[in-house]
C-alpha cells in the first residue's frame, strides 16, 4: 500500500514521501492517526503540484539549518546528573535536557530532533546527532558530570 507521509515519522520517511508500507500499518495506524493520506493518483497531483510551489521555501528552510549546524560548531554540552559511586547515573539523559541546554546557549532545537548514538547511563562523553533537516544532521559532544 503507497502512502503519502503528512509528517517525518523515524524510521519510515520524511514530510512529502511516498512510502510502501503493509496494510495493515497503514491503514489501521498512519491514516486514522493523521500520519498519511493515500497515494490516490489525484493525491499525487496535488502533492506534485505543493512540492513544486513550496521548493523554495523549502531551500530557504535547508539554508537554515545549515546555518544553524555551522554556529553550532563543534560545542561541548555538560549536563549534570545525580550518580552513583561507580558512575552510573539515576535515570538517563534525555533529548529534552540536551535540548534545554542547547536553548540556553542560544539554539533552538526541537527535542524529537536530538537522538543518541548509544543510552547515556553513565558519567562520561556520547554523541548526540541533531537532525535539523532531512538533508542536514550534525554531531555535537555530550559530557555528562556528576552532580554536586
């Protein structure tokens, strides 16, 4: 079954793509959840006809993020956490700590946007990859410290 995605869903496709999925999926969980419409050959007119509007506005939305993936550089992000004696820390870092630390600095970056490589459990240094565009991610350093 051909889908046309209303939003970026990870793992599957971004705004816009026509996506094959099973039935089932489809049917049952992307249409009736907002997440897709069919890919009816009408619904693929129309689809042709709002990319073709909006390519320029969607170039102007790239140049953003890569702008914002320039400033951001390559910055460190320290965020404390309450641990253990052996370093493991209660709970885990999240997306939205990374994410309210990056606002801070000055960045505004969406928290489902923000993912880790590997589970922050410990005290230690990760990576936390920032997709900022379907074509534009970027890699920032996460240090994580123990809490006074």
């Amino acid at each position: 079954m051909e889908v046309i995605l209303k939003e970026d869903i990870k793992g599957l496709g971004f705004k816009n793509d026509i996506v094959t999925v099973k039935a089932g999926y489809g049917r049952n969980y992307l249409i009736p959840q907002g997440f897709a419409h069919l890919a009816t050959e009408a619904n693929k007119k129309v689809l042709a006809e709002n990319i073709r509007q909006a390519a320029h506005k969607a170039e102007k939305i790239k140049q953003d993020a890569v702008d914002l993936a320039t400033s951001i550089g390559e910055l460190t992000i320290t965020i404390s956490a309450k641990a253990g004696e052996s370093g493991k820390i209660f709970g885990a870092v999240t997306p939205l700590q990374i994410s309210e630390t990056l606002k801070e600095k000055g960045f505004d970056v969406d928290r489902k946007k923000i993912s880790f490589t590997e589970e922050v459990r410990m005290i230690g240094s990760y990576k936390a990859e920032l997709a900022l565009h379907k074509e534009v991610s970027h890699e920032i350093a996460v240090e994580v410290v123990a809490a006074e």
